[in-house]
C-alpha cells in the first residue's frame, strides 16, 4: 500500500483463520515460524493489460473486461482532471495578518506547505507580532480522514484542511513506561511503542501551535492559539505556493495522498473525478473511482479505460510540458527508480505506479523505437484475497503482514515482467 506507512489494523483470531484460509485457496501455503512463507508464484498472479497506440487509437492486448483495484494510479485521472480544470499558474497562499492586537494564521489550501515555510512566515512576521495579545488561526474545518475505513491515525490517511503544516503529518515516540513525545510537540503521544509518523487529528491546531513555538524561539510570545475568521487588516507576511502545475508534478512523483485530495477537491468541488471523466470523456466507460488519492479498496477501474484515457491525452502539454514527460521515468527516478533498471524498458516507460494490499498497477506510456507512442495499463488484482483482508482489517499478525508484502513484490515483479512483453510484442510487430 502507498503512503507513509503501512496499513495498521487487529484482527481476532476467528478472522484471522478465515484470513489465511482464504491465503491458502490462493496459492499462499502456511510454514513454520522457522521457514520463509510459502507465497504465490507469479503464474499465479492475475494479471490484465492493455496498450492503445497514443496516435492511431489502435488497441492491443488481452480482451478482459475486468475490473482492476487502481491504488494510486488514480493520481493520474486527478492529475488530468486539475490541469484540465484550473490555470497551471494559479498559487495558493498562506498568510500571517495583524488584526489590532491579535495575529491570525490564514491557510489558503496550500497541499504542499512544509515546515520550512511556517518558520519563513515566523521569522518575516516576527517584528510586526510585538505585543499581540492573541493568535488565531483559520480556517479552522477538518474533513476525512481520507478514507474513513482505514487506520484514522496512519501518516498515510490524515485529515484534510485548508491550513495544514506537513501533510498533517507528525513523528510520534510511545516508550515502554507508558511516556514519550512528538515532534512538533503537543500531539497524542502513540500508545505502542517505538517511533513512527501518524495522522494529526487537528492540522489547522497542529500548524497554529508550530507557529506558535517557532514564534517562541525567536523571542515573541503568543497565547495558545483559537480557531477564528480568515480576517486579515494587515499582511505582515506570506508564502505563496509553487504553481498547480508544479504541484500536481509534485504529487505523481511522490504519490501523495493528500496532495491528490487537496487539488482534486479544490480544482472540482467534488470528492472524486466520475463527473469530471463523464463530461470530458464520455466516450471512456470502466472507471468507478470513490476519491481522488486512490486511497480506497472499492475502487476500481478497467485497464482498457486507463489506457485509452492516457492515450487521449498523450498530446496533452501544460507549461510546455506534454504530460508524459510530467511522469516517472523507469530506471531512472522517482516511483520507478529501482525498477525496470535494463533496456529495453530503462527510460522507455514513463509511468505511474500504485499498489495495496492485493492490488498493484502500473500505467503511463511506452516508447517503442519506430512503432512509436503507446499508453499501457498493467493490473494485478487478487480480488479473493482483497476480500478476505478486508473483512477482517484488524492489524493482522505478522505472518499475515508478510504474506501480503510478499504478493505485492512478486505482483510487482509480474507486471513489470508483462510490461517486458508488451514491449517485445510491440517491436516484433
């Protein structure tokens, strides 16, 4: 699964044995705690493709109408469904105001505002905060999390808000005598032990109390922050975003989660891109997508939809950019760096991954030398098994844990197998 960590759930032991029964009727044998775990072989994987000439619209590959669990290879309907909606230009911005004796924090939903740039703002801001009285912060609504069926706590899965630090991300510390602590300071310290990134319950707090503190550090104390209005009688600081083009770039390259709500929510008023597709494309049928982040085991979509989908906006450019070069390069950088490291693939696929629990896609575009363009969608989908996990999504024991990552590397390695097919199957045409 993609983002920050790991699915964290429990599971009781009548589920668990329905769990790895239903492992077992897929090929994913039980052993002792001494031996590796059997898993499937990659045969054993089922897998679906498609490949549409980016040009001529010809269609190539297996006739299967079946319906894949995309992950985030949803990101790419977001991506396309943003740049086709808003100005590649447009910026949001951040704002630190002084209205009379009280400083405000106004977020103007900006998905990729870091740390980094509340110190900026602090530090900018730090002689006009003298002698404030208080400090409030809007806007102050939290939707999510994302998808309300997983962990609400996981890095992965946070919360949304127009004023958000750090993805509404925090590193939590649980230590054995029951203390510990986060960084920033002042959210719930984890009840297990160990160290890990989790899911801010309130961002907009989160960001006003870090504001807070690093207005500290530079000699200016503030009261503890309080929700308010987005009223602003003089600017004493500001940052402005990177523009949305560069920020949807962003998110294929880093498969964030919440930058793919944050700009599909914002760029179409809805909660997922069905409409956009039904109005821009109605001639592509097989989506069922349920958000924007492809954070959702619902979800599905055909790959003969995703691929003619990216071929339709194979000559799309934003920025002087065409969209395919605003993709992964395979062995080369970012999601795809460490995978199809050879020719003929190595820099010859420019894609998008995604991957979950029993579920694993790839999909972009293919270079084939003198054939040209294709745009090519590669699913592995154990729907048995996605069912089985999800009936019984309860932090599962480890041999359940190892299970599934062993399916999503040998998944990931049948696909890029099938992607190595496809390319000689292309050529030799």
């Amino acid at each position: 699964m993609e983002g920050l960590r790991r699915l964290k759930t429990i599971v009781s032991a009548r589920a668990l044995v329905f769990l790895l029964s239903a492992l077992v009727l897929s090929s994913c044998a039980q052993t002792s705690e001494s031996e590796t775990p059997t898993v499937l072989k990659p045969s054993a994987i089922p897998i679906a493709w498609r490949a549409v000439h980016a040009e001529t619209g010809q269609e190539i590959g297996e006739r299967s109408s079946s319906s894949m669990l995309p992950a985030s290879t949803t990101k790419l309907v977001t991506a396309l469904a943003v740049l086709d909606t808003v100005p590649p230009d447009l910026i949001f911005t951040t704002r630190v105001c002084r209205n009379g004796d009280a400083v405000a924090l106004i977020g103007g939903g900006d998905p990729a505002f870091d740390v980094e740039d509340l110190l900026g703002l602090a530090l900018t801001a730090k002689d006009a905060m003298a002698g404030a009285t208080a400090l409030t912060y809007a806007p102050a609504e939290v939707s999510g999390p994302i998808q309300p069926k997983q962990p609400g706590d996981a890095a992965y899965n946070p919360r949304l808000a127009d004023l958000m630090v750090a993805e509404g991300a925090y590193r939590g510390h649980g230590s054995e005598d029951g203390h510990g602590w986060t960084v920033p300071p002042g959210a719930s310290v984890p009840s297990e032990t160990g160290t890990d990134w989790y899911a801010h319950p309130d961002p907009p707090r989160q960001a006003a109390d870090l504001f807070r503190a690093y207005a500290a550090g530079m000699g200016v104390d503030l009261p503890a922050p309080e929700p308010g209005e987005a009223r602003c009688d003089a600017e004493i600081a500001r940052h402005e975003s990177a523009p949305v083009f560069d920020l949807v770039r962003e998110m294929l390259w880093t498969s964030s989660n919440p930058m793919a709500e944050l700009l599909g929510r914002m760029a179409l008023q809805a909660e997922a891109p069905g409409a956009w597709l039904a109005s821009r494309h109605p001639d592509i049928d097989g989506f069922a997508l349920t958000n924007f982040s492809g954070l959702d085991a619902e979800a599905r979509l055909t790959p003969r939809a995703m691929a003619r989908l990216l071929a339709a906006n194979a000559d799309l450019a934003v920025a002087g950019v065409p969209f395919p070069a605003m993709l992964t390069p395979a062995g080369w950088d970012g999601g795809l760096k460490r995978r199809m490291l050879e020719p003929p693939l190595a820099l010859n696929v420019w894609a998008k991954t995604g991957t979950m629990h029993y579920g694993a896609g790839l999909a972009g575009y293919m270079l084939v030398p003198g054939k040209g363009m294709f745009a090519i969608a590669v699913y592995a989908f154990d729907e048995e098994a996605r069912a089985a996990y999800d009936a019984v999504v309860r932090n599962p024991p480890e041999e359940v844990e190892v299970a599934a990552r062993n399916w999503r590397m040998l998944a990931r390695a049948e696909i890029d197998r099938t992607v190595l097919k496809i390319y000689r199957a292309l050529s030799a045409e």
